[in-house]
C-alpha cells in the first residue's frame, strides 16, 4: 500500500462494506471514520484497519486451501 493511498477507502473497497458498516465495525462514531478518512488517523486506527485487510486476505487464502484439499482428496 502507498503512503498516500487512503487506507479507510481501501478497506471499505476490499471488505465491500460502506464507511458507516466500518465504524460500527470498529465501534468508533461516524465522523470519527469520516476524519480519518480526511487523512487525520490515529496510528491504532491504522494498525486495526491493516488487521481487518490481513484478516480478509488470510480468510481467502484459507478457502483456496480448503478447495485444493478437496480437490486433490476426491481424485486420490
């Protein structure tokens, strides 16, 4: 991820979800979000919201492992 890209936008993007369902998700108040989305984001926000995205890629990596397991089960 570049310095300059907005990382709330990036997760609203790759979560699929609004900027209202990610502060609910972070239990923070609506403008809370949209000022960190403004570029005012405290270094605990950032670090939970690089979580969520690592957490949704590990998900999606444990699913392709899980189908290629099966997959190699059912030919075997």
């Amino acid at each position: 991820m570049s310095e300059h890209e907005n990382i709330v936008k990036r997760a609203c993007q790759e979560l699929g979800i609004t900027q209202k369902e990610l502060a609910e998700r972070l239990d923070v108040p609506q403008p809370t979000m949209a000022r960190w989305q403004s570029g005012e984001i405290p270094k605990m926000a950032k670090l939970a919201l690089e979580l969520l995205l690592e957490n949704k890629a590990l998900k999606e990596d444990m699913s392709i492992l899980r189908q290629a397991h099966q997959i190699l089960h059912k030919t075997v």
